[in-house]
C-alpha cells in the first residue's frame, strides 16, 4: 500500500503542473520600476532576431573567445511567450516591446482583439524627440513594423508600408522598395509621398550607402534593397555604419533626444535555415553594429542602450564535436524556441534591467526612465 501512494502523488502533480501551464497569460504585464538613477535622453534598442543564448556564444567562439557583449555589466533575462501561444512569433514579441502587451503570434501593433495599440516610437514622435530604424530586413518586416504599423497580420506587407510612408520617422535604413514602389494593390509611389513631405530618399539603384551624407535638417531614408537585403556573407555591410552615422544623425536631429530601433534581422534566418556558418556570420554583423552604438553611448551620456532579441530560431545547440577552429550546430526545429533571452543593459538607467521579468517590461522600464 505505502508504494502506491507515490504513483498518486505523481499524478497529483502532473495535474497541477499542466492546470498552470494552461492558465492563461496576462496581456498587460508591465513591471513598475524604481525610479531612474539619472536622466535618459536616448535610447537604443537592438534586436537580435532570433539571437539565443547559443547564437550568442557561436559569434564569440567564431570570434577568438571574445564579444563586444562581455562590456555589458547588467544582463537580465526576459519571458518572450505571446498571448496566443507559449513560442512567440516576431511580430508578437516586437509588439510586446513597442506596446508593452502580449498579443496574438504575427499580429502588427495591435492587441488580441485587433485593435490598435500606441508605439514607443509614436510617444517619442509626438514629444518631439527623433526616432530611427534600421534592419538588415525589409523596412515593413514584423519587427520594425511592430514599431510604425498597426495591422492584423504581418504579411500585410503594402498596406504596413502605408502605416510607414505616413509615421515620420527622421533615419530609416533597409529593404523592401518593391512597397513602396511599384507596388500591387494600387498605383501610389510611397516613396514620392514621402518627398513631398520633405523626406530625402536614397536607394541602392542610384547610390552607394557609404557615399551618402545626409544633412539633419531633413528626414533620410535609404533602401538598401528591392526585397530583402542581401546576406553579410554575401557582401551586404551597411548595419555597423548605418549604426553610426544614424546615431550622430538623430543626436544632431533633436536637442530633446531620441528612440532608435535597430535590428540584426538576419541572425534568425540562420536558425530557421539550420544553417550555422549563416547564423554566426550575421551575429558577428551585429555585434559590429553593437560595438558602434556602445561607442556612441559611452561619449553621449543619458543614452541607455539595450540589446536583446524576440526570440530564438532553431532551437540550436552548439554539439561535442566542435572545436575551436569548427563549431558544429545541432538543431531541434526550422521555427523558434520558447527558450528565455538575455537583455544586455548599458547606459544610463542600466541597473533596471537585471534580473528576470515579461518581454512587455521592457517597455515599462524604458516608460519610466525616459519620465513618463
């Protein structure tokens, strides 16, 4: 009698465990923080889509056992699950960040019943500070969309594009011209739209990025490609001095200060590919984009930069066999990973990101350091 008492107790248990795993999330998780150890004037985002815990370490063994991540001092950990499932997709993850709730897997700035939420970036906008964005992605993808869109659904491409051409952002750098241009459900030149308003545009068919300086005095993008942007390995460069320039531009742009998105996008087209040499080419590109913004924060103070990611991609493993000359990856899936994710913090108002918490207090804390 006295064994049987444990298959009940195990029992008990699994019942217990999956009655929580089901109880449903809340959608509006923002943690309050304590107030800001100083002033914040500007902040910097990066997200590392799809950049894992193993992401991370691959670009530092690739790159002699070192990372420009090994400068941060406060590191914490966020829970990237969404409202509809426990494995997040982009567009919900950059949705909890931009809005601070947990919505739908591939909805666009808005809750679970669709409707539209107010973004960071549209605060900072109409407080008059500057907002950026640049991505090695499409300009209309679910992460930087998350940020200047409201939409049912991710792939709405054209009409995202719409949300965009009409946000204002001052700095913006990516793919995704074919949205704006020569598009197919109407005949509306975006890019056009956005001249008469006094933006200046550049893109890759007339220009190269190096040799654009844009003058502050006027809203500047640049498309860097028709679709996607070509792959780091392939020869695409422009994210660490997009980075640097776009920083310096916003600074100059608003004496209040300024947001800025910035995304390595392609890190997490490595782990959907199961493709390791593509993952740490892509994450050894970012943290070159990483290094030029914690340069730009060190000499600029009351600037916080964060660095964290949506989710990680591939469920990937770095395996026994590896060696310091070759890593050799193991992969669990071709989708994403509810696994947790690190949040590198530096700056100013830094401390408040230790420690572990919801991907929506990310928004909260930066909220509550910029005096809102």
């Amino acid at each position: 009698m006295k064994w049987s008492f444990f298959p009940f107790i195990g029992i008990l248990m699994a019942h217990v465990l999956v009655a929580h795993a089901q109880a449903p999330p809340s959608l509006h998780q923002v943690l309050t923080p304590g107030p800001a150890s100083g002033p914040v004037r500007n902040v910097i985002l990066m997200i590392g889509d799809g950049m894992g815990l193993t992401q991370i370490t691959a670009g530092m063994y690739a790159g002699g056992n070192r990372s420009v991540l090994e400068q941060f001092q406060t590191i914490g950990l966020h829970k990237p699950y969404s409202q509809s499932h426990l494995v997040t997709d982009s567009a919900a993850g950059a949705t909890a960040f931009s809005c601070g709730i947990k919505t739908y897997n591939h909805a666009i700035g808005v809750d679970r019943d669709t409707l539209p939420c107010k973004s960071l970036l549209e605060d900072v906008r109409d407080l008059g500070f500057a907002t950026g964005m640049i991505t090695t992605s499409t300009l209309v993808h679910a992460t930087p969309a998350a940020f200047v869109a409201n939409n049912a659904h991710r792939a709405n491409y054209e009409a995202i594009a719409v949300d965009f051409a009409d946000f204002g952002l001052d700095y913006y750098v990516g793919g995704g011209l074919r949205y704006f241009r020569n598009r197919d459900s109407d005949d509306r030149d975006l890019l056009a739209e956005m001249e008469a308003r006094g933006h200046i545009i550049a893109t890759y068919f007339s220009e190269d990025f190096a040799q654009v300086h844009p003058d502050t005095a006027f809203p500047f993008g640049f498309f860097t490609a028709y679709e996607d942007p070509l792959t780091a390995e392939s020869g695409r460069d422009y994210l660490a001095m997009a980075t640097t320039r776009g920083l310096e531009f916003l600074a100059n742009r608003s004496a209040k200060g300024f947001f800025a998105m910035i995304e390595g996008a392609q890190i997490d087209w490595g782990g959907h590919a199961n493709n390791g040499p593509y993952l740490i080419t892509e994450m050894q590109d970012f943290e070159e984009a990483i290094a030029a913004a914690l340069a730009f924060t060190r000499h600029n103070p009351g600037t916080l930069l964060l660095v964290t990611a949506d989710h990680e991609a591939g469920g990937c493993a770095i395996q026994p066999e590896s060696t310091w000359e070759e890593l050799k990856f193991g992969f669990t899936t071709t989708g994403h990973t509810g696994t947790l994710i690190p949040v590198f913090a530096y700056g100013a108002g830094a401390e408040l990101f230790s420690g572990i918490y919801e991907n929506t207090a990310i928004y909260g804390k930066i909220r509550a350091l910029m005096g809102w």
